[in-house]
C-alpha cells in the first residue's frame, strides 16, 4: 500500500470518525468473513458501520474527532463500529452478536465524546431505542387530554343523572 492510498484511507475514516455520533472498538479474532458480513448487514440497518483497518491508520483517522480517546485501544486485530444517528440499535446489535460470538470482544466506546467500557457499553444497549422512547412519550401527551376530557365531562353527565333521577322519582309519585 502506497502512502497515497494511506492518505485516502485514513481521510475516509476520519471524515467517518467526525460524522460518527457514537464508535465502538471491538477484537474480531477467530471470527470468519461470513460471521463478519453478517454484522455487517445488521448494522446497516440501523445506520452504522463496521471498518476493519490497520491500527496505525485508526490511530491517525481519530485525531482532531470525538473518537480520539479510543486510540490507545487499537491493539491487535481490530474492528471499529460508527454509528451515525441512534446509538441505541447498533449497541443492541453489537451486544446480540457478541453474546452469540465469543471471539468478538467489546473493547471500548465512545459516546459523544466520552468514553464508554464494556459495562458501560451493555447498559447503553439495554435501553430502548429512540422509535421506543418517543412512542412511549406520545402515549404520556396523548393520555393527559383524554383524561382532562373524562374529567370535564363528568360534571354535565353527573348533573344530566341527578335530573334523570329526579324525573323517575317524580313520576313515581304520580303514579
């Protein structure tokens, strides 16, 4: 590899590193390129990416990013995961594959600007994801109007019962 093709690949992943809203540092040994094309699609469809490359490269493509407190993780055979929107679904994918492959390893992550452990990292992928939490907060706004509405309406349906009440007993008295 020329040092021009160096210079591309580590401005490709720079420009990645700074539009990446949460990167993960995963070790990939023993894993096949199946097992790894698999990953692959599934982070796709939460609009992420996984990059392998050298660590020398990595360490070059994080400087002047948010990324750049993992550097000192890219030892050995590395795998560099960037999310570009939700954090959430590509830790969820990343924590699923992980728990079904013990080969690929949860280094580190970082999460705008902070840097994140694996402990860390499982927690950030138990949460719901942003669909599930704005769905959750609709169904809170949603529920005060109709409850407000209930509650008004009560009156005049209370009242419209007590006349109705009153009429039945005084037509009993006629009667």
């Amino acid at each position: 590899m020329n040092r021009e093709e160096k210079a591309a690949i580590i401005s490709e992943l720079n420009e990645s590193f700074s539009k990446s809203k949460f990167s993960v540092v995963a070790d990939y040994r023993g894993l096949t390129v199946t097992q790894l094309q698999k990953i692959r699609i599934e982070l796709k469809k939460v609009d992420s990416e996984i990059r392998v490359a050298k660590n020398t490269l990595l360490r070059r493509a994080v400087t002047e990013t948010e990324s750049n407190v993992l550097s000192d993780d890219f030892t050995g055979t590395t795998a560099v995961v960037m999310a570009y929107d939700d954090p959430v679904g590509p830790a969820k994918a990343l924590a699923k594959f992980a728990e079904d492959h013990d080969k690929f390893v949860i280094r580190s992550a970082v999460l705008e600007g902070k840097k994140l452990g694996p402990e860390e990292f499982v927690a950030l992928s138990k949460l719901p994801t942003k669909d599930v939490l704005l769905s959750q907060l609709l169904s809170v706004l949603n529920g005060v109007p109709t409850g407000l509405v209930q509650v008004l309406s009560g009156v005049p349906r209370t009242f419209v019962y007590g006349l109705q009440a009153l009429k039945e007993k005084k037509e009993q008295v006629e009667h």
